[in-house]
C-alpha cells in the first residue's frame, strides 16, 4: 500500500514538473519565434555576405562574387582600426560588468524594503528600460540637455571627477589609474541608467529567497550582514549569472560601442562584405566570452 501511495505522489510530482516546464516554453515561444525569424535567416546572410566580393547592380540588386576569406584577411593583417577598438572595448566591459552587477545589487536590496511609495521607486528605476528604446529615446537624443545626461560625455560638469583628479596627483598616483578612475566617475550615469533590467532581476530573486532562513539566522543571532553573506548572496548566484550574461550582451551590442558603431558606418557606406566579415566576429567573439563566463559562474552557482 504505501509503494502504491509513494508512486502517486511521484506521478504527480512528475506532472507538476512537466507543467512547469510546459509553461517556461511557453513564455519562451515569443522569443523562440522572433529567433528563427529576425535573427537566424540575417545571420545565415551576413556570413555568406563575409566571404563574397559585394558590388551593386546599375538597378539597385545585390551582385555577389565568392571571394573566400580575403574579407577577414583584410581584418586581421590590414585594417589598423579593428583590433585597437575591439581590444578597447574588452577591457572596458570588465568595469562596465563590475558596476552594473553590484549596484544592482544594492539597489535591488533597497527596494526589496517595505517603505511608503515603493512601487513607484521601483517604476522610477525601471524607466531607463523603457526610454532607452523606440522612438522614446529618439526625441531625447534630440534635446541638448537629454544628450548631455545620458550620453555621459565629459562636457557635463554634473559627472566629472576633476577635484579628485587634482587630489590625485598631488598623491603621486600614475596618470593610467587617474584616468580610470575619470572614466569610471564619467559614466557612471550612464552605467546606472543601464541597470534597470538587472534591477528588476535581482530584485525577483531577492523575492524567491525562503523567509524561513532569515528567521533562523534572527534566532542564531546573525547580524544583516552575516545574514547577506550566508543567506541572500548564495540564494542570488543563479540570478547573478543571468544578470552577468545579459550584462556582456547589452555592453557588447551598446550602440554607443565603438565597434558596433564601426560596423553601422560601413553598412550605411554600402560595404556590406567587409562590414559582414567585421560582425562575423564579433559575433563569435562576444559567443566565445559568454560561453566562457558561463562555465565559470555556473560552476559556483547555488541551487537551494
């Protein structure tokens, strides 16, 4: 009688996973679809665009010339701009990840509190996502001050660090710290305007977490910070390795990435094969480091 009992429970266990599942798929099927629709049929061109010679017809048609990979020998061995760019652009994303991981954090731990207008803070936070797309961010880019802010140049005196850039040298501390530090205390507005997505993430996470461990780590006397450690941080590590990966993604794709606004220029001045060959890989570049980062941040991942 109790195997009997015992393989019910486990049926229905097994029904209930399976419904959980269907449902994930479900909520992926939009994205599933956009996939196999907008990305893998451009994607298949633009690889066969990077080992032709394209040239334009006097009516306007595409005219393709195979031309094997002397579009990526042109990358690698004479173009003196690509490899300088993309080396800048690898050493920029490992702060741009840094911070935007951490202050996430913080600000997710902040609005996990029960306080009086909290969703409204939380929609505050969560704007950036949604001006930062469409025509929203169109018309912004349009208006002089709006550029100013969100572009993080250095023009705005709002985001310099030049007080400390003189207490610095006074200190005797190398120009090369100095200036990443400037750079950091720049855009740093702009690299909070681009947490909203991981703020949102973390802040789902924070709500996963079973009340039951803070409670016994109240009754073993934790303080908030050995509760932070113990509790929250490992309870968090799954979602920080989605927060991370999606954080590489959105740097690498940034519009305001100097190759990616490289490869736009070339497309605009019809240089599709070279251009092609140039997103080709960085493609697989940004696949390699995902892949990578992966395997290492999923190795500590917890699982409760």
């Amino acid at each position: 009688m109790a195997e009997i009992i015992s393989g019910t429970e486990k049926r229905k266990r097994l029904s209930l996973r399976a419904k959980d599942s269907l449902s994930g798929y479900l909520f992926m099927l939009p994205w599933l679809l956009g996939l196999i629709f907008f990305f893998i049929r451009p994607l298949i061109q633009v690889v066969w665009y990077s080992f032709n010679k394209i040239t334009f017809t006097p009516e306007g048609k595409i005219h393709a010339v195979f031309s094997g990979f002397a579009n990526y020998k042109r990358l690698f061995f004479e173009d003196s701009e690509f490899l300088p760019l993309f080396v800048e652009s690898l050493s920029g994303i490992v702060i741009d990840v840094i911070f935007i991981t951490f202050f996430s954090i913080f600000v997710a731990l902040i609005l996990n509190k029960k306080f009086f207008g909290r969703t409204l803070v939380r929609a505050i936070f969560f704007l950036p996502v949604i001006i930062a797309s469409g025509v929203v961010i169109e018309v912004l880019n349009n208006e002089s001050v709006a550029r100013l802010l969100m572009s993080g140049e250095r023009s705005s005196t709002m985001f310099q660090a030049g007080g400390l850039s003189d207490l610095f040298l006074s200190a005797n501390i190398p120009n090369g710290i100095i200036e990443v530090f400037n750079s950091f205390i720049t855009d740093i507005f702009n690299l909070s305007w681009r947490c909203g997505v991981q703020i949102l993430l973390f802040l789902a996470g924070l709500q996963t977490v079973p009340v039951h461990l803070y409670e016994a780590a109240e009754v073993e006397g934790c303080t908030a910070w050995e509760k932070f450690w113990m509790i929250t941080a490992p309870m968090l590590t799954p979602v920080m390795v989605l927060n991370v990966i999606y954080t590489v993604v959105d740097t690498f794709v940034d519009y305001n990435n100097e190759i990616v606004r490289f490869i736009v220029d070339l497309t605009r001045r019809l240089a599709l094969d070279y251009g092609a060959a140039m997103g080709v890989v960085y493609f697989l570049s940004i696949l390699i480091i995902v892949v990578i980062v992966y395997a290492i941040l999923n190795k500590r991942s917890f699982s409760y």
